[in-house]
C-alpha cells in the first residue's frame, strides 16, 4: 500500500499528499550557457516533466537563473535550487526558487579531511554551528513560503557523522533526521527527503530505514527516489529501476528521478516506462538468498530461468523492466537462459546488466557516474563511453567518474579508480580514493587512467 505523505506546494505543483508520483530531472549545463540551459526546458517539458532541479554553485549563478528563468516563463514549470556548499548562498536562494535542495552533510561546515579526533567538545562546536546556520535558513523558507529538499548522498555525509557513524545507511538517515530536527524546532514542515547512493542496494536499504525511523517518529513527509551516480546505457537504467521500483513496491515514492550520463529528456522518457510497467506490475521485494547467477545458452532444468525471446520491434528498456520482473519474482536462481532469436547477444548484455545489478554476479567494469549538472566542466558523458570501451570488460574493477569534487571523492569511496573534474576542463585521477595524478585534460582522461590503472596492476601483482 502506498504511503500518503503531506502534501508540499513546489510554486503551483504539489508533491506527496497521495497525488501522482512526479517526474523530475535536472539540466545538466552551467546556467552561462542559457540558449543550451532553454533547449534542454524546452525538451523536458516535451516530456512531461514538471520539476526541474538547477545547480547553483555560486552567486553569479543565482543571477544567472534569474535572467534565465523569464526566457522559460511560458512552460509554466517549478524550479529546484540544488545548493551543496555555503548556508549563506542557500540563505539567498530562497528569494529566488520555490523550493531549494540541501545536502545536511555540507550545509555549513565542509571539512575534506577528519580531525585526529572527535572528542565531544569539538563534536559539540560544529554541530551548533551547522545547527544556527540551519534554523536561520528554515525560518527564512517558512516566512517565503518555500519547500526544502534534504537530499543526502552516501559519499558526502558530514566529517562529525563519518566519525561517529561511519558512511553506511545508517549515517546517512541520521545526518538527514538531524536537518530535519532543526526545520522542526522552527516550526517549518514543508520538506521532502531522499536517500541516495551508488547502488541500487545502497539506496534501497537507506530508503527503508530512513522509512522505519520516520514511523518511529511520526513523520510523514514525502520522498523522493532514485539511485545517484548510477551512470549511463543499460547498465544505469538496470540500477535505477532496481532501486527505485523495489521501493514503490515499498509504497513509497512522491517523486522520481532516474539519474543518467545522457541529456536529461533521457531520465524523463525511461522514468515514465518504469512508473507505467511498476503499475502493471509492481517489482517483488529482492530476495537476500540467490548466490551468484550464470547466463547459459540452450539449457533447462531446476534453477535455471528461461526467458522469452524479445517482440518486434525491440525495446531493450522495456526488455530489462521484464527481465528484472522476472529475476526478482523467481523461486530458485541458478542460471538464467535467455531464447535464441532477434536481438540474442543484446538481450544477453541486458540479463548481464540486470544481474549485476542485482549483484548477483560480475559481468562488466563497475563503472559509477554521476549525471552531471551545471557544476560539471568537462566531458562525462564521452568520458564515460570511452572508459567503457578501453576497460569494459574488467568485472574485477569499479571505476568512477564523476563531474566534480562536490560528491566525487565521497562517492568513489568503495571505487579501485576514479576521475574527478577540479575545474576548467580538468580531471584528477584517483586510486583506492587517493589522488595520484593532479589536473590533467579531460580528454586524456581515459588514456592516462587506463595507463593509471594497468601500472597499478603491476605493481600490486
């Protein structure tokens, strides 16, 4: 049974209070590019999206939203600030957008290395501090009138919280209930909550326990769902409708987005082939029993899932929606047989995808990717492509590539490598979560880290 959450106005759309799940993206140019930032609103509206997340980085970009937003008044659309550092732009934010996303891990204190130690003094210190910062913005966005997103993500919990909690689910909920303490001693209410991380399990399991510890409470705000840095072809699609459809299976959900590395229109029109095909048939819980699954040709018998052939003409998203149906809805899994047919070797990589999604085994390089925004300076998408042809085929690796520092380094904290943009179309490449090569041409890239990666390798062998 889905949750009926209160309802919260975002301008003239409401979210939660049992209405329909919304749709949501986010542009992925820098707000200076505003004939590229229209192309983009124009498309999404085309689809069907309502709200649209904007990244503001700075001030000058504030102004720049300002500017832009009377190109794209006709569309009639709600607009969400997507703030990470600086409660002080935040603040100015407000007069601004309709509703504006923190991230509770980087309100106000950002620390990029922990203290010796946190003893409970300095704990103490930096908790008031971010806790003054909070309550000032809150009473703002009450007096506006405004609805505020507090939107954590697994690689940018806050230092005091890694140190007492570590980076698991439960640090992340945490970090996002203490926000959420302080909107309410100043009696503001109209806030929505997500919970994400890298992996479908990830985010699963933090949506479910964040969901627990609101019942605890009595809270009932609304959610909003999908899976970050999920990165980009089937392989992202597989993760994202993982995550997200086990969790409307859940009945929660008020919005959506399907994070991709591809133009945001991509993440509207897969959005709505999930939310159609979890109406017909809502995802099954994941099973925790199922070890490691192979993919067979030609064979049947006890444990082993055939799968139909694909209908003409062939939709490899809808073709994944299925397979994950079915995966999910089987009593024993040993194998799975895809039919022979049209499309075999594509339908094979989908069932390949879906698995590892569901971590049920390692086809493909791990490859985590943030969706990029208007904070990105350099290629990701293509980044992304190419990594993925030079080292596709490393199920041993996980390798990140993320567009800038703000979830970069967090976010490829279980990742073996990783490219992170530090500005002006540069990367620093990474190894185990440290940096080893400083600001080198995104588009050297993936040459330089497959290098990186292949002396590593020596190395450590």
């Amino acid at each position: 049974m889905r949750r009926i959450s209160r309802p919260v106005a975002i301008g003239g759309l409401t979210i939660g209070g049992g209405g329909p799940i919304v749709l949501q993206s986010m542009l992925s140019l820098p707000l200076a590019d505003q004939d590229g930032c229209r192309r983009q609103v124009e498309e999404l509206a085309t689809e069907g999206c309502p709200l649209i997340r904007v990244a503001i980085p700075t001030m000058r970009d504030l102004r720049l939203f300002q500017k832009f937003r009377e190109t794209v008044a006709d569309w009639n659309l709600a607009f969400v600030g997507d703030l990470h550092y600086g409660s002080e732009l935040a603040w100015e934010t407000l007069d601004v957008l309709e509703k504006v996303r923190i991230n509770p891990g980087n309100f106000a204190i950002c620390r990029r290395a922990l203290p010796d130690a946190y003893a409970d003094d300095l704990f103490r210190r930096e908790q008031d501090v971010v806790a003054a910062a909070a309550e000032k913005f809150f009473q703002k966005a009450r007096r506006l009138g405004r609805a505020v997103r507090i939107g954590g993500n697994s690689g940018s919990i806050a230092a005091r919280t890694v140190w007492r909690r570590g980076r698991g689910p439960a640090a992340l909920v945490e970090s996002a209930l203490e926000m959420a303490g302080w909107a309410r001693r100043v009696d503001f209410h109209d806030l929505v909550f997500s919970f994400k991380a890298s992996s479908a399990e990830g985010t699963v399991t933090a949506n479910r326990l964040a969901r627990k510890r609101m019942d605890e409470l009595g809270w009932d705000y609304p959610f909003h769902l999908g899976v970050t840095e999920a990165g980009s072809g089937i392989w992202a699609r597989a993760a994202g409708a993982l995550g997200i459809g086990q969790l409307l299976r859940d009945g929660l959900g008020d919005t959506i987005r399907v994070s991709l590395t591809e133009p945001p229109a991509e993440e509207i029109r897969f959005g709505k082939k999930l939310l159609a095909f979890c109406g017909k048939h809502p995802f099954p819980v994941q099973p925790e029993r199922f070890g490691l699954v192979s993919v067979m040709e030609n064979s049947s018998g006890p444990g082993v899932l055939e799968l139909p052939s694909a209908e003409e003409p062939f939709d490899g998203e809808s073709y994944l929606l299925e397979t994950l149906y079915a995966l999910l809805s089987a009593d024993r899994l040993e194998a799975v047989c895809p039919s022979a047919g049209p499309h075999l070797e594509e339908r094979r990589t989908i069932v390949r995808a879906a698995l590892q999604a569901c971590r049920w085994g390692k086809f493909f390089t791990a490859i985590v990717a943030c969706p990029t925004c208007g904070r990105t300076t350099y290629d990701v998408a293509g980044t992304v492509e190419k990594i993925r042809r030079r080292l596709g085929d490393r199920p041993e690796l996980r390798i990140a590539v993320m567009g800038c520092c703000v979830n970069g380094p967090g976010e490829m904290g279980d990742a073996d490598y990783g490219c992170v943009g530090c500005g002006n179309g540069k990367v620093d490449l990474y190894v185990r979560g440290k940096c080893a090569i400083r600001a080198i041409e995104g588009e050297r890239a993936p040459e330089e880290l497959e290098k990186l990666i292949a002396k590593d390798l020596g190395k450590s062998g």
